[in-house]
C-alpha cells in the first residue's frame, strides 16, 4: 500500500510534543520505513502589544497533526497509542486519508493557487 496523508486529533497545545513523541515511538519501533513526514501546521501572525510589533508562529489548526504515512495495524496501534494522540479523523477505526491537493492547500496557509 503507497503512503497517505491522515490527520491525528490531539490534545490543543500538544500538537509539537505529540510530533516528537510519535518520531520517537516509530524508530524504537522500527517502523521508521512506514513513517514518512509528520507535520504540524502554523502561520505567521503580527501581534502589536504595548506599541511592540511582534511576529508570532501559531499553530493553524490546533489539536490537529498530518501525519504521511504507510498505514498497516502495527503502525495504527503505535500512532493510537501515542501520548497525546485521541485518535484519527475518519469514521471510527476507519481513518479516512486526504487527497494530495488538499494536503497542500493546508501546508501553504489556505492561499488559493492559479495554474
């Protein structure tokens, strides 16, 4: 089976420790080959406090992680079993994976491409 994208829920706010608990848990498991990108999602924001301008990076969809991958039931056990990890979207233990274009439209901030 090729490798797709499929979205985590996680705790919001443990979105970058979910990331880096699931990298680990994947190579202690050797499953490394199966696992091939987990993205956490953020934008730029400005925020002007006290007449400071400050750039923030903000995670865009919080409580949510990407994760591309070759999903077999050893791998769905590892990702469900993760700490942080409330499971994948999709209907029950059925996740559903996202189409390549959508994946971008999530990765580039929601800007609309011309072609």
């Amino acid at each position: 089976m090729a490798s797709a994208w499929y979205v985590l829920h996680t705790y919001s706010g443990h979105e970058n420790r979910v990331k880096i608990n699931l990298e680990q848990r994947v190579r202690s498991m050797g499953m490394s080959e199966n696992l091939e990108q987990i993205i956490v999602p953020t934008q730029k924001v400005t925020e002007i406090k006290d007449g400071k301008k400050r750039v923030l990076t903000k995670t865009s969809f919080p409580g949510y992680v990407l994760v591309k991958m070759d999903l077999n039931d050893e791998l769905w056990y590892i990702v469900r079993s993760t700490p942080g990890v409330m499971g994948f979207v999709g209907s029950g233990n059925h996740p559903i994976p996202l189409e390549e274009e959508e994946v971008e439209n999530i990765i580039s901030g929601g800007e609309r491409r011309t072609r």
